[in-house]
C-alpha cells in the first residue's frame, strides 16, 4: 500500500506537460475538423480517431522521456548535436504554421463568445490580456495550475456537447472506408489534427521546466498514455456533437447560423456548451502552441527561453486582428491540419535520431519494436498527407 501511495504522489507531482499537450491538441482547428467529421460522415470515422491513440502515444512518449532523460528543450538538443540550421529550420517552419494556428484559435474564441451574443471587438481582446496575464514573466509551475483547471472544465464541456446530441438517437456506423479524394483528405486532416510540431517542442521543454527525475519516466508514460486517450475520446465526442448540423454552417462566417444549426439538432442549450468548448479548447492552446512554439525558435536561436515573449508577440499580434474581420476559417483550418504533417516531418525525425542516441539517453534510448513503431508511425504519417495532397496536383487516386 505504501509503494502504492508513493507511485501516486509521483504521477500527481510530474503531471501537467503531457496532459497539457494532449488537450491543446484538441484546438480550435482540430475541434472544426473534428466537428466537419461528424457532420459529413457521422459516425463513420469514429472508429479511425480511436486508432489514433497509438501514434498519438507512440510520438508524444517519445518526447517526454526525451525531455525527463536530456533535461534540455528540443530545439537546444538540436542545435547541440547538429547544428543552429537544422535546429532553425526544425523550428521556424512551426513558427509560421503557428502564425496561422493563432488566427484559428482567437477565431474559435470569437466565434465560441459570438454564439453567446459578445463581440468579437470585446471577446478577442480580452482573450489575448488573459494570455499574457497568465504566461508572463511566470514561471511554467505557476502558468501550468490555471490551465489543469481549465482543462478540466473543457472536458465536461465536450462531453456534455455529445450527451446533448446522442440522446436523440444517432445512427452507428462500426466501420466506414472509401478511397475518394475527400474522404482521404479528411483521413489526413484527422491526423494533421493528432500530431502537431509544437507538440514535440512543447512537452520536450515543459517536462525540464516541471524538472521530472529520470526515475519517474514510467509516470511521464502513463500521463501521456491517459492523455492520448481523453484527447481523441473528446475528438469523438465533438464529432458525435456535430452530427446532424448542417456542415455548411461549420464555416464560421455566421455564429447565428451555426447556434441555429445546433440548436436544431441538440437543443437550446448546445450552442452556449458548443461556444463554451470552442473558447475552452482555443484558449489552452493558444498558451501551450505559444509556449512550445517560442521555445522551439528560441531554443534553435541560442537565445535563451526568457526572450520567448518578443517572439510571441511578433507571431501573435497579426492573429489578433484578422478575426476582427474574418470569420471563413474552416477550410484554412483544414487545409491547416494537413500542413501540419509537412512541417511535422522535420523535428519528428529528428527527434527519432536523439532518442536512439546512446550517448544522450543511456538505458532510456529508443531501440527494439519501440524504435520500429515510432518511426512506422511517422513514415505512415508523412505517407498519409502525401497521398491527401495528389489531388491538388492534378494527380488522381
């Protein structure tokens, strides 16, 4: 019993950084790509974001035992053992796609606050102090409480949005594939939306800041292995939400018209708890994008993490002022998802090569069927967003 008890305090002082980043892999675009899933397929693909647990685990494990084992941030292990280009370019390419994820994410806010009637002159504001006041000049420990709270409010909120759906009957379908250009392109946006680039930098460094020992990588295992879960059951569970609606209405242009659209299907109250989980899901990972983003780049330059904030805000500040004006994000959002796996290859290969470093990871080295799954898993990944883009180059499947 007492061993028992000691594992536990263990799993409660290292959790954070893997359940941080699995959540913030729920974001605004993954949720408006989840959502477009379930309003265009229904319950087809569910059985498809389960599987999604295992890369999801496999990938994200990798980087935290990196993390627990180095002690030091991605973009630094980079330029370290190869050199300050790589290590750029790894992370600047993610900094110019988190260009784009912040303008999702203070538009899944805006839209999230226009549902319950707030403009989005007030709404997207307020959402960007509330960051700053949060992350600046604190330290991770002290930026890490507000968000567990938050995150845990943004899974009953999700949950509650499927609830409000399925208990109006909804039709299962076990299993659904087809080889249609569309339903590939989906296929690889789902992906795009399960491994993102900030994911690796981000857990990579927040495990050092949160100074886990060497001797508790099994719980930094078993916080990412819980996390892989709730992040796709919640990935289901906004796709069971959206099931119904009309998918035109997914395109953001019209709050009204989207509330009108849920309102329909799951009732009165789905378009507040839909607009609640939409600002719940942008907010988390407007904090932890920024922070494994700015890390990354940082890190890469040699500059130190405490010049993070001048690089947020040169990435930031345009995102806060094009959803003032602009509300037709859902086939950025998308097409978003699938970028995500053209920019993921970089620091995910990498990051392989590290982790099977000797020198660097000792007895924690990737080796064996593990080091044959993660990178069966990233050739499938990088595999699965070629074949999603053939279409656009005039090639057909």
């Amino acid at each position: 019993m007492k061993r028992l008890n000691g594992k536990v305090r263990e799993i409660f002082k290292t959790w954070g950084p893997a359940w941080l980043v699995m959540i913030a892999d729920v974001d605004a675009a993954s949720a408006i790509t989840a959502a477009d899933t379930g309003a265009q397929y229904g319950t087809k693909l569910l059985w498809f974001l389960m599987l999604l647990v295992i890369p999801l685990y496999v990938i994200q494990e990798v980087a935290g035992r990196v993390g627990v084992v180095t002690g030091k941030g991605l973009g630094e292990l980079i330029r370290e053992n190869y050199s300050r280009r790589i290590a750029v370019l790894a992370a600047i390419p993610m900094a110019l796609v988190d260009i784009i994820s912040y303008v999702v994410e203070y538009t899944g806010i805006a839209v999230g606050f226009q549902m319950m009637g707030v403009s989005p002159w007030i709404s997207v504001p307020i959402a960007f102090l509330a960051h700053v006041i949060v992350v600046y000049n604190r330290k991770y420990t002290e930026a890490e409480k507000p968000l567990l709270f938050i995150s845990i409010i943004f899974a009953i909120v999700w949950i509650a949005a499927a609830f409000l759906t399925a208990r109006h009957g909804i039709v299962v379908t076990p299993f659904y594939f087809s080889t249609s250009p569309d339903f590939i392109f989906m296929l690889a946006a789902n992906i795009g939306a399960v491994i993102m680039p900030f994911m690796l930098f981000y857990q990579v460094s927040a495990t050092v800041e949160k100074g886990t020992d060497k001797n508790n990588v099994w719980a930094v295992r078993f916080e990412t292995l819980i996390g892989a879960l709730f992040s796709e059951l919640i990935m289901i569970a906004i796709a069971i939400s959206a099931i119904g609606i009309n998918a035109n209405s997914l395109d953001f242009t019209s709050p009204k018209l989207l509330s009108q659209s849920l309102s329909s299907v799951a009732g009165h109250f789905a378009p507040y708890v839909f607009g609640i989980g939409l600002i719940t899901a942008a907010f988390i990972a407007l904090i932890v994008i920024s922070l494994g983003s700015c890390w990354g780049v940082t890190e890469a330059m040699g500059w130190g993490r405490k010049h993070w904030f001048k690089v947020y805000l040169v990435e930031s500040m345009p995102a806060v002022l094009i959803p003032l004006f602009s509300f037709n994000l859902i086939k950025l959002a998308l097409n978003l998802m699938v970028l995500q796996i053209v920019v993921l290859i970089a620091p995910a290969m990498i990051l392989g090569m590290i982790a099977m470093n000797r020198k660097l990871m000792g007895d924690f080295s990737l080796k064996g069927f593990n080091k044959f799954i993660y990178w069966f898993f990233i050739v499938l990944i990088f595999a699965t967003g070629i074949v999603s883009m053939l279409p656009a180059f005039g090639i057909k499947l």
